[in-house]
C-alpha cells in the first residue's frame, strides 16, 4: 500500500487549488477493511508540493490529466445528495 508522500490540499481553508501537475498515479488505499486503487495528482502551487484526490466530482479531470498540466481547481463547496450523503462540487479548468 502506498501512502502519500504530500500533504493533502485542504479546500476548507483554500478553495482554489491552481498549480502545475508534477505526477499523476494510481495508490491503494485501505477503506473499511478493503483495498482499493484511487487516483492522485501531485500538484506544485506556489513551489510546494500538494496531493489532490480524485472524487466522483473530479473524475473528468483524472482521466485527462498529464504532467506539466496546469490545473485550476475551485471548490463550491459541499451539496446534498438524494442518499443523504455529501459531495463536494468544483469548477476545473485545464489546459
């Protein structure tokens, strides 16, 4: 199991996350006793080195995404869904 190697972009206390794409790779994660592949991005922003996770909202992004790739994330926050969970909602730009 791979763990990740950079701290995780926090959109509670920035909502955009603008950068380039350093590595795009596939990890495995344990959730709820079982394992499974999820994609991350490393993204440089401003000189440091963030991790962003792919999620339902995000995977347009992931299935596109290069090195050298410059993003921009914006989080708009967090909406219902008809279960009763959450999903966080984003507008992406790349290029």
């Amino acid at each position: 199991i791979h763990h990740d190697t950079f701290p995780t972009w926090d959109f509670d206390v920035e909502p955009v996350l603008q950068g380039e794409v350093v590595e795009a790779r596939t990890v495995q994660i344990d959730r709820d006793n079982s394992i499974r592949d999820v994609r991350v991005a490393v993204v440089n922003v401003g000189g440091s080195n963030y991790t962003l996770w792919e999620s339902a909202a995000l995977q347009n992004l992931f299935n596109k995404i290069t090195p050298s790739m410059q993003i921009w994330v914006h989080s708009l926050g967090l909406k219902p869904l008809r279960n009763g969970r959450v999903m966080r909602h984003f507008d992406v730009y790349a290029k």
